[in-house]
C-alpha cells in the first residue's frame, strides 16, 4: 500500500515566519516516515513559494532558503493538479498530495486565506476551514461571535483608524465603558505583536498607532487580572479538550518575546485551580470551538479569576515549538510527538 503524501508548508509572508521556522522543524521531526511521503514547502517573507530539499536543521535557523535547495512552485487552486506544481528547467511536475499541514501562523497562514487556496484545490489540510480560521483570527470577530454563544468574554470595542480624527470623544468613550488599564491589541495579528497595554490617554493614543501598524482595525479590551490558563482542543465533531496549563509571565503581560525568544515565563501544568474550575474552563473551550466551527486543532485561552472565567483568544494554528503549549498539553494527555502528528493529519482526511 503507498503511503500517504503529506505537504508541510512553513514560513510565510507573516510577523510571524521566524516562529512558524521553529513550529515546522518539529512538526516534520514527528512525521512517521514508515506512514508518510514528506514534501517540505517554504514561503518567504515576500510570498515566494519554493519546494525544499535540504536539512530540517535549516528551516529551524533559517538558512533553508539558498539555491542548491530550493526549486520555484505554487499550489495551483485548479483541482486538476492535485498537488504542488514544481517549476524545474525544462518544464514543471506535479508531486500529488494527499493532506497539506500549513504551519503558518497569522497573517496568510492562520486567517483563512491560505485554507481558500487548499478548498479550491481541493486538498484537504490539517485544521480549521476558511470561516473559522478568519473568525478566530480577527479579535472583534471572535467577540462578537462569543457574545452571540453567551460565553464570557472581555468587554471590548473595535477602532478604525479614523476614530484617531476626534481622538478627544473616541478616548472619553473607551474610558467610560472600559475604564484604564486597557489592552490595545491589532483585529488581525497573532502572537502578541502589536500589543499595548495603556494606562493613560497619551499612551492609549501610542498604543492605536502601533496596532494600525499592523492591522487596519483595533480591538481594545478591558484589563483583567487573572490566572492565564490554556487548554488544548483535539478533533472535528466530537473533540476533546486537554488538561490545562497556566502561564505565569514574569513580565507584564505574556508578549511575543516572552512566549518564544527569552525565560521570563513560567508554565505550570496542570494549571494551578481546582478539578471543578478545571473541568468548566474546559467545557467552555468545547463550547468557543463548537461556536467559531473550529476543526482539527487550537488553544483556546483564559482568564481564571475568583469571581469567574473569562475566555481571552482562540488560537487556530498554536505555536508548535518545543516549548509550545499546544503540543506539551497534548503530550502530557498521553499522546507521542508521532501520536499527535499522526493524528492531526488523520482528522485532516476525515473531516
């Protein structure tokens, strides 16, 4: 029987390509050989598409994209393909594909656009659908949908940049309905990039420039004090939700560094609550999952205070690094680093 070709895309035209190198160097470290044909597909931060053939070791640092490893391709959405479509001298080939696994986060990756392209050609792919995906991935979307489910979630409201025009009224309203501190985050953008946390007016005004950096729509939220617990949700209909695990940022608040660049976090799983508050955090994730239409895979976080839970973010496509929370709370559940590979393209195929 052939095995099963599997595509892992990483990098991506994203604030986010140096974490999607590390996440993709060890999804393929747990790709079973004895089951699965790897193609390895890397996007540069320019949107190039190439097929590689070089060291896993070079997407982790890299150095993957040089000449002796690379060859131009795309995947055509025309489903007549089948796969990717690979540009060599002379002419092209196709190398079919089974499954594509797009270890791409935020933009192009994590938002919708890039599982448009895998629908089209009718590929399927390793997590959520193209609805989910940008749900997820734009913050009032996600609070909006939230709302509607009844699933406690922060008070917020959604800037543009042209409420900056009577920054004056736009500032007095935030204060009156959220009060400072208020969290200043961009709608589209993952990871903590682009994140403020903002004390006064002066820096509420720095903090919506930064955002429209990023993104052409603001979320700003209000502050909440609580335990940062994350849970992982594993499958289509019917998923399952992990043990949970907590964050303890030695840092104000858990930002991009924090979570892959330094030590200045401590996690802690299970996280520190009880088996009762456990057990809600965890029907709540179902319940955010079940709303949003997820499928396959993501980290659905909290805040856990003495008073009640508060749902922060939904992550389609978590950090797959070693230190990552997704696949430590997968593995601490029972599952192999193979086990979960394994299983998150089987869902892929079956969904």
């Amino acid at each position: 029987m052939s095995k099963c070709s599997v595509a892992v895309i990483f990098g991506g035209a994203s604030s986010e390509y140096e974490v999607s190198l590390r996440s993709a160097a060890f999804v393929i470290s747990g790709i079973d050989p004895e089951k699965y044909d790897l193609t390895m597909v890397g996007i540069t931060k320019t949107g190039n598409w190439y097929l590689y053939n070089g060291p896993v070791e070079k997407i982790a640092d890299n150095s993957w994209n040089q000449p002796q490893y690379v060859t131009p391709a795309i995947l055509p959405p025309d489903p007549t393909y089948g796969g990717l479509l690979v540009m060599e001298e002379g002419g092209s080939r196709v190398i079919e594909l089974d499954v594509v696994f797009p270890v791409l986060h935020g933009k192009n990756g994590e938002d919708g656009t890039i599982q448009g392209v895998f629908e089209m050609a009718q590929i399927p792919y390793v997590g959520c659908g193209v609805l989910a995906s940008a749900a997820c991935m734009d913050k009032a979307m996600t609070h909006t949908v939230l709302d509607q489910a009844g699933i406690p979630n922060a008070m917020w409201a959604d800037i543009y940049p042209w409420d900056l025009e009577n920054f004056d009224e736009t500032e007095l309203e935030l204060c009156d309905t959220l009060g400072y501190p208020m969290f200043v985050k961009p709608a589209n953008a993952g990871s903590s990039v682009g994140v403020s946390k903002a004390a006064n007016k002066e820096e509420l005004l720095s903090a919506l420039q930064l955002a429209f950096e990023h993104d052409g729509k603001a979320v700003v939220e209000e502050f909440i004090k609580g335990r940062e617990v994350e849970c992982a949700v594993f499958g289509n209909h019917g998923a399952k939700a992990s043990v949970l695990g907590e964050i303890a940022p030695k840092k104000e608040f858990y930002d991009y560094e924090a979570k892959y660049q330094d030590d200045s976090t401590d996690l802690y799983i299970p996280a520190r609550i009880s088996e009762e508050t456990a057990d809600l955090v965890r029907e709540l994730a179902l319940a955010a999952y079940e709303a949003l239409g997820c499928a396959g895979l993501s980290r659905v976080d909290f805040f856990v205070q003495d008073e009640g839970i508060i749902l922060n973010e939904i992550n389609t496509l978590p950090g797959f690094t070693a230190i990552s929370m997704y696949p430590k709370l997968m593995m601490e559940g029972g599952m192999t680093h193979f086990e979960l590979i394994s299983g998150l393209i089987e869902l892929a195929l079956n969904k």
